[in-house]
C-alpha cells in the first residue's frame, strides 16, 4: 500500500463512511481509437483524448454522462465529467459507477487523489485502469450525503469564485490607478515637492 492509502486507513472515519477500493466503485476501460484523419478543428461532436478535447468529429462512441480520465499524455490522470455525445479516444479512461454512487462526488474525489501521481515515469506519461481500480477511498455509504457534500463543495467554490472575481477587479483598477498616477507625475499635473 502507498502512503495515501495507509493515512486514510490510519485516519478514525465517521460510522457512516467506508474504505474501499475503487474497483467496488466503478469499471474502467480504454475509450476507442480514431484516426487522426476522422479529427478536425471543427466538427460535430468532441473527441476527448489524454489531456481533453482534442478536436472534433462526426461520429460519437458515448452520448450518456461518463467520467472520463486522461489516460497518456503530461496531464494523464486529469479528470473530466461529461454528459451528451462525444468520442472517447484510446488515450483516455472511461468510468461507469456501480449502483448506490453519484457521478459528479465520484469525479470529484478522483480529481481530488491527484491520478498524474500514478504515471509511470517514461518518456509518455501514463496510467492504466488496473492502477486507478487499485486506488483506496474513503466514501459515505448513502447518496444522499454524497449529493450533500457535491452541493456543499458547488456553493463553496461558487463563494470563492466569486472572491477571487472580486479582487482581480480591484487589482485590475489598482494598476489603472497607477499608471494614471505615474502618467501625471511625469507630466507634471502633479506637482512633487
């Protein structure tokens, strides 16, 4: 076991959570391979690869929510949910989650355990679903309290956002304030003593 996997399982969890691995979680399989002649800039449906989108095509191999996780490439391992039609590429994993789970908490706790850590170190990054089902999880057992911590995280991130829009803008008219200053400085609308 890697040292993530021994502090959840050192860590005291509340009555209502579980560890597990997350093979008990969800299945996952390699997307489809595409010839790079198929995939254009424009097109009708998404192409998702190893690090995303990586271009468009006409045709679509998925057209329901997945979990998708890129698979090779320097961002392998980064997580996207994705609902409507789209082509899955054999660069990237996709996930389908057993019965008692919420796709949006899952992709949340996988964004969350950092999969790029599990790449092998090779010229091409890479990770492999055998790696990703081996990984340990803590989870509460009801989906009601899934869907309470989903919510939570979507008020709390939309709060902080919100924050940081906040403070780029009084940046932003800071350094207006700045060069304003510095500009009748130097034109002498100001006077220095």
């Amino acid at each position: 076991m890697d040292n993530s996997q021994l502090s959840i399982m050192n860590y005291k969890l509340p009555k209502h959570c579980e560890v597990k691995k997350l093979k008990y979680v969800l299945s996952i399989k390699s997307g489809d391979g595409i010839k790079s002649e198929e995939i254009d800039f424009e097109g009708t449906y998404p192409v998702y690869g190893g690090n995303g989108v990586m271009g468009y095509t006409v045709r679509f191999n998925s057209d329901k929510l997945d979990i998708i996780i890129g698979r090779v490439g320097a961002k392998c391992g980064n997580v996207r949910l994705v609902d409507g039609k789209k082509w899955i590429s054999d660069n990237a994993l996709v996930s389908e989650l057993f019965e008692g789970y919420d796709y949006k908490f899952i992709s949340i706790v996988l964004d969350s355990i950092n999969l790029n850590s599990l790449a092998n170190q090779n010229a091409q990054p890479l990770i492999t679903g055998t790696l990703v089902r081996d990984k340990v999880i803590a989870l509460p057992l009801e989906i009601t309290e899934q869907l309470q911590i989903v919510q939570h995280i979507v008020t709390e991130t939309k709060r902080i956002d919100g924050t940081i829009t906040k403070i780029e803008k009084e940046i932003e008219l800071l350094a207006e304030y700045r060069t304003a200053l510095i500009s009748e400085v130097v034109t002498g609308k100001i006077k220095v003593t």
